[in-house]
C-alpha cells in the first residue's frame, strides 16, 4: 500500500511539473528521475496476481466455512487488486490487451455476483459462482498464453 502511495505522489508531483512552460535542462532530468523511480516500484503484473491468487484461495476457504463476511472481505479484496493493476497500468508482454479489458470480460461480473451472493447469505449460489470465477481466470491464463497458470 505504500508504495501506491509514493508512487501517487510522484505521479501527482509529475503531473504539476510536466503543466508548467517547458522544462528546463535540470527539471526535465528530474522529470526522468522521477519516471524511472515510478517505474522500479511499481509492481509487477505477477505481484498482483499473486494477490488475486491468495485472496481467491481464501475466498474458498470461506465459502466452505459459510463465512460470509469473509467471503465478502475477499471479493473486496480481489476488486482492490485488480484496481490497482488499472490505476498503475500495470502490464506484461503476454497481456494480449490491457489489463481491463480482461477485468471486464472475465472479473467483473463475476466478482459483482459473489459480492450480492454473500450479502445474500447463499451458499449454494456462491460456490458455484466461485467455480464460474476459478474457470474465468483459466480462461483469461488461456487467452493470454499462459495456460500452465492453471488456478484450482
């Protein structure tokens, strides 16, 4: 989360730099400098999907639990991921299109219907949801060449 936070910062700092009159020599290094910074800490597509990855296995694990709270934390959390992959840009040479457009197509629906599952206290309804969500993300692996990114 920090590092959201520093690299908003700099983005921020770079934005109101880059709205002047044109840089100057020693702005416009510092300009580089900081893009490079934001570019070391911005994280890497698999980063965050070790995140999705880890907050799926736990959605499970709640669901089998009838921890509907929980399972609602987890979906949130999974949203939470998958936003900050869209704010920051992230992406990787195998993304076949930019990252929301696979959120469309495979998450959010999916996600928005586990949320009003576990509001709605359904177990049943949620684990096969889950099971649509665990086949979405193969699918997204699928598309994007990375097939052995098998989640279960």
């Amino acid at each position: 989360m920090k590092i959201v936070v520093i690299i908003s910062c700099l983005f921020i700092l770079l934005i109101g730099a880059c709205q002047t009159q044109s840089p100057s020599n020693s702005q416009q290094q510092e300009i580089d400098s900081l893009k490079s910074v934001i570019n070391q800490l911005k994280p890497g597509l698999g980063e965050v999907m070790t995140q999705f990855e880890y907050h799926h296995d736990r959605l499970s694990g709640a669901i089998g639990q009838h921890d509907f709270e929980r399972a609602s934390y987890e979906v949130d959390e999974i949203k939470e991921a998958a936003e900050k992959i869209m704010q920051l840009h992230i992406t990787n040479d195998k993304l076949q299109q930019p990252f929301s457009f696979f959120f469309e197509k495979y998450l959010k629906n999916s996600l928005d219907i586990l949320a009003d599952n576990a509001t709605k206290k359904d177990t049943a309804a949620l684990r096969s949801n889950f099971v649509a969500l665990t086949n979405n993300c193969n699918g997204c692996h699928h598309e994007n060449n990375m097939s052995f990114m098998k989640i279960n």
